[in-house]
C-alpha cells in the first residue's frame, strides 16, 4: 500500500487527464475480465491495452516512489515515500491502487455487471454470482421476463 506523507491536496487542476486515467483503468479491468464479457461501456469504446498500459504508467512514474521499510513491535512494513503533490500525487495513487488491485489476488474474481443499464465491474463472491448488487439482479430478471412476454 502507498503511505504518503504529504501535505493536503489542492485539488484536481486538470480533470481531463484523471478522466484518460479513468479510462485507462476500465480498459484494463476489460482486459483483466476476459474471457468473460467486458462492462458495456468498453464493448463500445476501449482504449488499446498498450496505450492503457502507458497511461497508467507514465502516472506512478511521476510519482517518482522511493521504497520504505518500517519494522516495529507489531512487525515488517514495506510502503512508498514521494515527493509528488496535488495532481501528479492523485494521479499516481489512482494508478498505483488500479495496477495493484489487478496484479493482486482479486483480480481473478472480476467481472463485469451484465444487468441492464449497469456498467460496474465487482468481485465475484461466488461461483454463480452474475451481478454487482441485488437491484442489478432484480432488474436483469424483470428485463428477461419482460423479454418473455414479449414472445
């Protein structure tokens, strides 16, 4: 995990280069979900793998990490010290968590939300798990039935 000690955040100055991060990001979960189907959204448009892949990037680099380590009573930590702030440090950490997540022991278990109007991706807590929460569930049954008498 990253441990930054940093003054507070200024704020976001350039929100478009978070929203190419956001991108970025849900281009991956995409790739990561295969071979089941991606979210709706990146069935429509998705960023290249490789272009995801430097976008993310190019985001921790500017962090410019220096490993920790703390050992203490309770035991051996390992964290990540920077000089980065306000934007380049917001962007960082939201790559960091998404790179993180995907190359950790979750990432086997994401899925996308196949429910109609549902573009989250979740972590299947079980096998036959199809949705992200219940509403999504209630809404892909009455969409099916609604579908069947139709028929």
């Amino acid at each position: 995990m990253l441990a930054v000690r940093q003054r507070p955040l200024a704020g976001i100055e350039a929100p478009g280069v978070v929203s190419a991060l956001r991108f970025a990001a849900r281009s991956a979960f995409a790739a990561t979900v295969s071979p089941h189907p991606p979210s709706r959204v990146e069935r429509q448009q998705r960023m290249s793998d490789t272009e995801a892949a430097s976008v993310l990037q190019s985001a921790i680099a500017a962090l410019r990490p220096h490993p920790t380590v703390t050992i203490d009573d309770t035991g051996v930590r390992r964290g990540f010290q920077t000089a980065a702030q306000d934007q380049k440090l917001i962007e960082g950490v939201l790559a960091l968590a998404v790179v993180e997540f995907l190359t950790g022991p979750l990432a086997s278990r994401l899925r996308s939300c196949q429910a109609p109007r549902c573009v989250r991706y979740f972590v299947q807590d079980h096998g036959r798990q199809q949705w992200c929460k219940t509403s999504c569930g209630n809404r892909a049954r009455a969409a099916r039935f609604a579908d069947q008498r139709r028929d």
